[in-house]
C-alpha cells in the first residue's frame, strides 16, 4: 500500500515538472522578441519593442536614414542658338553637395571639343549657369552634353553623352548672309582701284548776250583716280576719288592774269554707301578742292534702286561751291545700269549740269559700256553729246576711258 502511494506521488511530480515545462514553451512563444534594429522583420518597425519596454520614454530610431549617392539634374535642352551671342546653358541640380564640379562639354564643326564650367547664378530659381562664348557661336551650329564630377571622383554623363551630344542649330544673321552672299559673288575681292579719264567739248557760245559775235570754244578735261573697299554690310562700302578738272568757260570771263576763260578745281570727294535693303542703297559725299581763286567745298549724294553690283538705277546729284564767292557749279544725273552679255554692261545717262563755272545749265547724253576683261579687271569706255544753247551752235561730244582693278 506504501509502494502504490509512492508510485502515485512520483507520478504526479513527473506530470507537474512536465507541464510547467510546456507552459514555459507556450510563454516564450507568445513574448516579443527584444532584438537590434537589423534583425527586425520586413514590415514591422524595428522601435516596436523599445516603446514597449519604456512606454513614454523618447527613442531614437534604430534604422539610420539612407545617405544619398546619385546627382540628379534638371535640364531644359537648347535647340537654336545667335550666331555671335554667348549662349547660357541653365540646369539645377538636387544633392549638389556631392558635387566637385559640373560643365558643359561642347564640340565644334571642325570637331574641337572645349567646356564651360557651370556656376551658381544667385537665382533661387535658377541654380546654375554655364556660358559658352560668343565667337564659339557660329553656323551650322555645335553640339553638347553635360558631365558631372562627384566628390569622390566618379564622373558622369547626365544629359546626352560624347558619343551622342545633343545639336544646336545657330542660325546666321541676315547681314551675314548677304555680306557672305556678295562677297562670293565679288570673288572674294573686298576692294577697287580705278582710273578715270575724261574729255567734254561744249562747243563754242558767246561771252554775253550783247557779244554775240564774240564765242569761247567751252570744254574741259577731267583726271580721276578713286579707290573703294567694300564692307557689303550696313555700310556697304566707301570710297575715297581725287581728281583734277580744268578747262574754258565763257561763264568766267576776263582774268587779270590773262588766262581769259579759264576754269578748273583740284579735289577730293570721300563718300559711303549705306545699304537700306538689298535694293535700296544711299550713298553720301563730302567735297573739298581749290578752285583756280580759292578753296571751295562741296556736298554731293545718290540713290541707287536695285542690285548694286548689277542691274540697277541711280539718280544722283552734286554741287562744288556752298557759298556764291566759291560757287563752281552743279550736277544733276539719272543712269541705268543693264547688262548687255556675259561680260558686257551699259549704261545711258543724263545729266543737266552747269560745270564748270558756266552760269548756264547744260544737258549731256552719254552712254558707257564696260568690258569685263577678267575676274578682277574692267574697262569702260564713254561717250555721248552735250549741249548749253543748242540754238547758237553751242554744242559738242564727250569721250572717255576707264580701267578698273578688284582686289
């Protein structure tokens, strides 16, 4: 009986330890676990069980936040460009910290590569700028991309790339266009030499109304040496002639000197021509000569309606002598210039004109043709008829010969 009663009680005592073991287990199972922010399942918030363990206390997070490694840009693209103006390539950048440096890396027509720098702009919305400089800026156009240094030295493309650049078209300025346009039509030749020389015989006319019987054969000759260089832009050109004019004029009567009649002015004339559009140029003279009595200044002008180098109409007008001690005369002239061939052009003109100190208005009608001998050589030839009082005999020709020389 004893036996049996130890046997029940060891009995019991294996069962208890039994079961407090397997409610241990059970309570081990259901407690959270304390463990580091690392091991933390996905999804659940590694601060969990430290609020827990001090409800009210303030943690902090056990999960460093991530530090950012990329350099990210925003970039508007520039597609056209001023041919001769700088061009501003503007970009902001996020985590410029991690930046050493940013550039544009821009290639030319002829394939050199060269770079601009970016910088800061002061602007809260516009962060950085990079310039590339004006006389990179020239036709067809160049291409870029934008490359990136980071602090820790790796370099990127963050727009296009080297081997892929994004294009640029930089459009020529008209006044280019057409200085380009003419100048190869000039074949390259900025500048003209020429040589004038000229011989105009009025025929003979009185001295006065009263001596009509007494008449001065009125004529003159004129020498002229002119250079010109054209720019083919607003100013088109310059030019700069001097010459000599001496001849008989009734108009001048007696001289002390016995030089009866006689009449004539040494000058120079610079002038410029002014391009308005490709049909319509202005051209503006200043004149200054000695007269056979003293020094006389002169103003003279033109308009020219068409292709300046071709086919074209001028009208145009001069005067020597501002002031009435000084006065030498004036003259008033249309022409048109056509061409006739392939190296022949002519031109006719009038003239109404009371040179050289005739007191008398004349008309003249002369014709000129020019010979293109050559690419930079010419050579005109000049004739035409001339009267003052074609009722009394007063008239006569004209003759005249040209050399010119492009450069």
């Amino acid at each position: 009986m004893l036996g049996q009663t130890r046997d029940v009680t060891i009995s019991a005592r294996s069962f208890g330890r039994v079961l407090a073991s397997l409610c241990a287990a059970v309570l081990a199972a259901g407690r959270p676990a304390t463990a580091s922010a690392g091991d933390a399942p996905a999804g659940a918030p590694a601060e969990t069980g430290a609020q827990e363990a001090a409800p009210g206390a303030s943690a902090s997070p056990a999960v460093a936040p991530a530090v950012a490694t990329v350099v990210r840009m925003v970039h508007a693209p520039v597609s056209v460009g001023k041919s001769g103006e700088a061009l501003s390539i503007e970009a902001n950048f996020d985590n410029a910290h991690l930046l050493r440096q940013a550039f544009v890396v821009y290639k030319l027509p002829n394939g050199a590569l060269g770079s601009a720098v970016f910088q800061r702009s002061g602007s809260a919305s516009l962060a950085y700028v990079a310039v590339i400089p004006a006389e990179m800026m020239a036709p067809p156009g160049l291409d870029y991309t934008i490359e990136t240094e980071r602090v820790d030295g790796v370099r990127a493309s963050v727009f296009a790339s080297r081997a892929r650049m994004h294009h640029v078209q930089v459009a020529e300025a008209p006044i280019n266009a057409v200085e380009r346009a003419l100048l190869k039509r000039l074949g390259g030749r900025r500048s003209t030499a020429s040589a004038r020389f000229e011989y105009v015989d009025f025929g003979a006319r009185p001295t006065s109304k009263t001596a009509s019987d007494l008449k001065v054969a009125e004529h003159y000759w004129k020498a002229e040496l002119a250079y010109t260089y054209r720019l083919l832009r607003t100013v088109a050109e310059f030019s700069m002639r001097a010459g000599a004019m001496r001849g008989k004029s009734p108009g001048v009567g007696r001289r002390e000197d016995g030089e009866d009649y006689k009449a004539g002015i040494y000058y120079a004339a610079p002038s410029v021509r002014l391009r308005s559009s490709d049909s319509w140029h202005v051209e503006a003279e200043l004149l200054a000569g000695l007269t056979e009595d003293e020094f006389a200044m002169g103003l003279g002008g033109a308009l020219l309606l068409g292709d300046p180098y071709g086919s074209k109409i001028t009208l145009g007008g001069e005067t020597i002598g501002l002031w009435k001690p000084t006065y030498f005369g004036s003259r008033f002239y249309s022409r048109v210039d056509f061409p006739a061939g392939d190296s022949l052009s002519l031109a006719p003109m009038i003239e109404v004109t009371d040179m050289p100190t005739a007191r008398k208005l004349g008309i003249r009608l002369v014709g000129e043709a020019t010979l293109k001998l050559s690419d930079a050589v010419s050579a005109a030839l000049r004739g035409g008829y001339q009267a003052r009082q074609p009722e009394s005999g007063g008239a006569g020709v004209s003759v005249g010969l040209q050399a010119s020389v492009a450069f």
